[in-house]
C-alpha cells in the first residue's frame, strides 16, 4: 500500500530583514504508512508545524514535493481534504460560541449532518459542556474541541499537532486510546506531533525525528529504541576490584570498548550479551549481574537531536544536531533509518 | 452553497452583530420619535390667537413709528442723519418713501410669531432615509471588518482555511455573506424608516404627494445609497484582510475620514488647484447619492462675479469610487492569496 503522506525535499526558508534567512524546512522527507499512528517528534523549532502547516496548504513552500493520498498538495488539496481532519498549533476558537455552535458551523460548512457534532462532542467527552461558550474552556477542553472538530469529517488521516497539550491523565489517557482505535480499528491514519514523549512511546506505531528542518530518522518506535538500545551492557561483580581485569578481558576484543562506572563496568560494541559471561568466564572472573541498557524514547531523541542538556547549561533553541543534506528516501518508513547519526 | 449559509450564520450569531443591531434599530426608533414629537400639523387655537396678539401689536407699534416719520418733515434733518446729504438719491425719495425705508415694511401676521414645524415626508423623508442608510451602512463597514479581522485575530482563518483549503473561495463567501448581511440591513432600516416616518407624517405632519415620479426619483437614489453602503461593506472587509485585524481596518477608515480627507482639502488649496473639494471622497459620495454635484471654483479671474462650475454625475462618481473598493479588494485578494496563515 502506497504511503498516506510522502514528502520529499520539503524547503521553507523565511526570509528576514537584516538578519541571514532562516531555513525552517531544509529538504526535509517525510513517509506516513497507511493505518498506523505516526509521531512527528522534533526539538522546538525544529519545523514540525511549519511541515504540518505546509502539508495543508495553509504555508508556501520554497521547494520540495508533497503528496497526500497520492494526490500532489497544496495543488490537489480541495480533492483530498475531505478525507483529512487536523489540528494545527493551539486551537482557537471564537470565544463567545459554544463548542456545539462552533461545530456545528465547520459541519454546516461541509454539509455534514448535525447528528455528527453531537458524535463527536460525546467521542471526545464535551457533551456536559457543549453548551457552554468557548470563553469558559480550560485549555484542555479547547484541545478536546479541537480534536473534536478533527473528527467531524469522519476522517482517513488525521493530523494533530500536540493533542495532549493541557489534557489532564484522564483526558491523556482518553486520547490515547482513541487515537489507537481509530488508526487499528478503523484504518484511520493518525499523525501526531508532541513533545510528551513518554505519551508518543506509549501511542505510536512508527515516527520521525527531525532536527533543524531535516528528517533525522524515521522507523517503528519500537526499532528505533531497539537500535539505540543493547549497544551498551552493565557489568556488576561481586568485588569492586575485578573491574580493572574484567575490562582488559573484554578489550581484547577488536572493536569492544569498556569503562568503569563507579561500581560497574560500561562495555559497548560487545556481540552479544552470552559473549560477556563467556569471555570472562574463561578469563576466571565471574560477574554478579548482567543488565542491557535499556533506553527509552526520550533518551533516545536526546541522543539523536543533540539537546541533551549539560550539567550547568541550556540547550538554546535551535542548538539541535544539523544533519547532513537530506537523501533520497528508498526505503519503506517502517524500516529504521538513520541519517547522520552513527547507530 | 454550504459554506455561504455557514459563514451568514457565523457572521448572525456574533454578539456584536447583535450590539449593532440593536444600535441601528434604536438610531432609526431614536429618529422617527424626534420627528414625531417635534413635527405638528399647525398651531393651536391659543397659540394662534397669542401669535396674532404679538402681531398686532407689532404692527401697532410700526404705525406708531411710521406716523410720527410721516408727521416730522425735518426727521431725516436731525443728528446722526448728515450724511444722507452725501447719499445720491436719498434727496429725490419722497418722505413717505424714506418713512417705510427707515421704519421698514408693514404688516406683521401671527405666521411670524409661531415656532411650529411640520415635517412632510415627500419632501424631507430622503435625505433622513439616505442619511440613516448610511449610518447603517457604516455600522455594517464596522461589521464586516470586525468579522474578518476577528477570524485572523482568533486563529479561526487558519482552522476554516484547513476545511476549506481554497482560499478564493473561502475570501469570494466571506465578502459574498457580509455583503448579503448589509443589504437585508441597510434594506430592512430603510423599510423600518419608512414606515415609521410615513406613521409620523400621516399623524403629526404631512405625507405630501408620493406619486409615481417620486417613488422613481426615490427609489434611484435610495438604490445608489444601497450600493454605497455595499461598496463600504467589501472596503471594510478588505482592510481587515489586508490588516488582519478589525482594529486596522477601523484604524484605517477613521484616520481618513477625520484626518485624511481634511489633509487633502488643505493640500488642494495650498496646491492652489482649480476645485479643490474635488480630491475629497465626499463629494464623490455626494455626487454618487444625489445624482449629481455642482463644483464651484471662485479663484477664476471671473470679474463679472460668476465662478467656474465643474459638474460631477453620479456614473463618474459610480466609476471612481467603485474603482476604490476594486482596487482594494483585488489587493486584499491576492495579498491573502499568497499569504503565509501562521
């Protein structure tokens, strides 16, 4: 099945009076697969909503191509965008409308029925509150609106930016197991862009990272974790004095590293766990605990943007990794790609 | 078909809508009842007879004058007189002559004594129709441009802009429901208007003749007005495109019609430029509504007292301003065309 969304080559640059332009999309690539929830993850300013707005025609780009349900955007997007409900940036609504009459009006806008808005105001969970005007919304309830007003149109894709945002662990919760329902239940696909990582590690299927308007990598959650993870293993002895000897054991090895960390040894590059108990099984020493470092997503998009931050210092915006030049995308987005970082 | 009706009923439900409605309602209200109280069909039988009182007593009073003018042969003789002998013609009036120039015309009635006014609807009623159509019509300039300002300002574009991605589209319903919106308005005040000035006419002042001339003559200019108002409506809703915010837009017609149209008046004369007031957009509004408008220049060397007269119809007023609100929508147009929805 064809990818839902392609993008290749997407550049966005906005160009500033007396300051050097800024390149917020620089040949950025993008691949959604039909059915599965998607994250977009990106340090801030990284041009996730630029891509999203440029997806939907509500930005120009400077050069690239884009294609959604195989159809070229923002030239065909009157065709396809029935099928795409989304939510850009933080929703706004008009404040003295309620939520049902700001619904009702996209719907009315559509010609879809009235029986909709009240579908998803209960989907959603704002059927108490659909009479309220907008003014008296807590943000999350905004957000619930917004995500609301994304389902109207029974969407194929749907493409939120930050759905979590202001949710509290129910709401968050909700969401999830929404988002899950419609994209393997329904065959929706779902897009979306957050920061809460945790939550993204927990919802999507697949993602891509970029930095600095570039894709660093795209895959599965899951490989991508698997591909950054298992590279290092921690050694535990019953005494601290083994260390020193265990490290020369396993150093022997071409191409196996190992550091003492206080009370363990670090060893990366090694085959495989079996080696380690092996290798210094036969050098006389027995160790106490063998553990895989396991990493999680927000370690990994620490790693693989560069904004991990440093002890007494601030990652400034826009201090991400640059990757290299983007390339040509060959393989499906299911595979795990890395552009520009070692794996 | 869709988006119209819901963009009417998004431009409807704005609680400002609902201000300035009641706002233009209660200016029509505001109108007729003035008219209706302050209009009377004549005076009564006491203010009648006080008038003729105060007549006749001025007309006794200019006897009394008069007489003694008459009887005096060297009235014109005495103190503060002399220089009626340096006055050519003053010798060859007779004293009967001189009497009634001095003393003055004869013959008071109680017309001149009684503050009454009578409003007549065939004579009166348009330019107070023109007038409240205008008003309504700026109200709906104001309306117009707050609902588009308001949807940039709110973020409500860019949401609408993700249902509906194509943008003349979406620009053509939004000018094409605030200008259906204005003319029910403008339509409907002018209706409401109507009737309640013919109400005051027919009870305190006088309908006058609405013959078939006048209802033509009427109509025609009260279409024209229609049609201004429909012009100012797209030229607000421009400038709220163009500015994404009421506020400029608001900002921008008011600096023109309190500072700007004064600039250029000024500019006109300091220019020493024949006719002047023609660089001023109310005389082409004048012109536009009343079908025509004479321009008078008396800096022509015209020693004869006569002054230069430039005439304005309402077809090049029609061209000039309608040429304003095109080029203004045509720039709205492409600027948000091309624009960038952040």
């Amino acid at each position: 099945m064809p990818p839902i969304i392609e993008i290749s080559g997407l550049r966005k640059t906005y160009k500033r009076a007396f300051r050097q332009p800024h390149h917020a999309l620089d040949g950025l690539d993008l691949e959604v697969a039909a059915g599965q929830v998607h994250g977009f993850l990106g340090p801030n300013g990284s041009g996730k909503t630029t891509t999203l707005r440029a997806l939907l025609g509500l930005i120009r780009v400077d050069g690239g191509t884009m294609r959604i349900f195989g159809e070229a955007v923002p030239q065909l997007l009157p065709q396809v965008v029935s099928r795409i409900g989304a939510v850009v940036e933080s929703p706004q609504f008009f404040k003295h409308f309620s939520g049902r009459l700001t619904l009702q009006l996209l719907a009315e806008s559509a010609g879809l029925p009235r029986t909709r808005v009240d579908e998803v105001l209960e989907q959603v969970g704002l059927r108490e509150a659909a009479k309220v005007s907008v003014r008296g919304y807590s943000l999350g309830m905004r957000q619930r609106l917004a995500v609301a007003q994304a389902l109207l149109k029974q969407p194929r894709l749907l493409i939120l930016d930050e759905p979590a945002n202001g949710l509290d662990p129910a709401g968050i919760h909700h969401m999830r197991e929404l988002l899950q329902w419609l994209a393997h239940s329904q065959g929706v696909t779902v897009v979306v862009s957050s920061h809460l990582l945790s939550e993204v590690q927990q919802l999507c299927d697949a993602m891509t990272i970029v930095s600095r308007g570039r894709r660093i990598v795209d895959g599965k959650v899951a490989d991508i974790l698997a591909g950054h993870s298992g590279t290092s293993l921690s050694v535990r002895f019953p005494d601290a004095a083994s260390l020193p000897e265990a490290a020369l054991a396993l150093t022997a090895e071409e191409g196996v590293s190992a550091a003492i960390d206080r009370e363990r040894l670090v060893v990366t590059g090694a085959p495989e766990a079996a080696w380690v108990t092996h290798t210094l099984a036969d050098a006389g020493i027995y160790l106490s605990e063998l553990t895989t470092e396991t990493k999680n997503l927000e370690s990994v998009f620490l790693e693989l943007t560069g904004t991990a931050p440093t002890p007494g210092g601030t990652v400034q915006i826009g201090q991400s990794v640059v990757p290299p030049a983007a390339v040509p995308v060959g393989d499906p987005p299911v595979d795990v790609q890395v552009e520009g970082v070692e794996r | 078909m869709n988006l119209f009706k819901a963009e009417l009923r998004r431009i409807v439900r704005r609680r400002l809508s609902l201000i300035f409605g009641i706002l233009v309602v209660a200016a029509v209200l505001v109108v007729s009842v003035v008219t209706f109280f302050s209009s009377s069909k004549g005076p009564t039988e006491s203010a009648l007879a006080e008038a003729q009182a105060q007549a006749d007593a001025m007309n006794a009073e200019y006897h009394g004058e008069y007489a003694e003018c008459m009887a005096d042969e060297a009235f014109f003789e005495g103190p503060g007189w002399e220089w009626t002998a340096e006055e050519p013609g003053f010798e060859e009036l007779t004293q009967q002559e001189r009497c009634e120039w001095y003393v003055g015309s004869p013959g008071y009635t109680a017309e001149d004594f009684l503050w009454s006014y009578t409003f007549d609807l065939s004579e009166e009623g348009v330019v107070m129709l023109i007038g409240l159509a205008i008003v309504a019509g700026l109200v709906m300039m104001l309306l117009a441009s707050s609902a588009i300002g308001a949807e940039w300002s709110s973020g409500g574009m860019s949401n609408l802009l993700v249902w509906h991605p194509n943008r003349l589209r979406v620009w053509g319903v939004k000018l094409a429901a605030s200008c259906a919106v204005c003319a029910a308005v403008v339509i409907g005040v002018l209706a409401l208007a109507f009737g309640l000035l013919f109400v005051a006419a027919a009870a305190r002042g006088e309908v006058g003749t609405l013959d078939a001339a006048w209802w033509e003559e009427t109509l025609q200019v009260l279409g024209r007005t229609v049609a201004l108002t429909l012009g100012m409506t797209v030229l607000g809703a421009s400038l709220a495109m163009l500015g994404r915010h009421t506020a400029i837009a608001g900002g921008v017609i008011a600096g023109y019609l309190i500072v700007g149209d004064m600039l250029v008046r000024v500019a006109g004369m300091a220019l020493r430029m024949p006719f002047p007031d023609r660089l001023s957009l109310y005389t082409w509004v004048t012109a536009w509504v009343n079908g025509r408008i004479e321009l008078y220049d008396w800096s022509a060397s015209n020693f004869d007292g006569t002054a230069d007269i430039m005439v304005i119809k309402a077809t090049e007023a029609g061209l000039l301003l309608g040429a304003v609100v095109l080029g203004f929508a045509l720039l709205a147009t492409l600027v948000f065309r091309r624009r960038d929805v952040g």
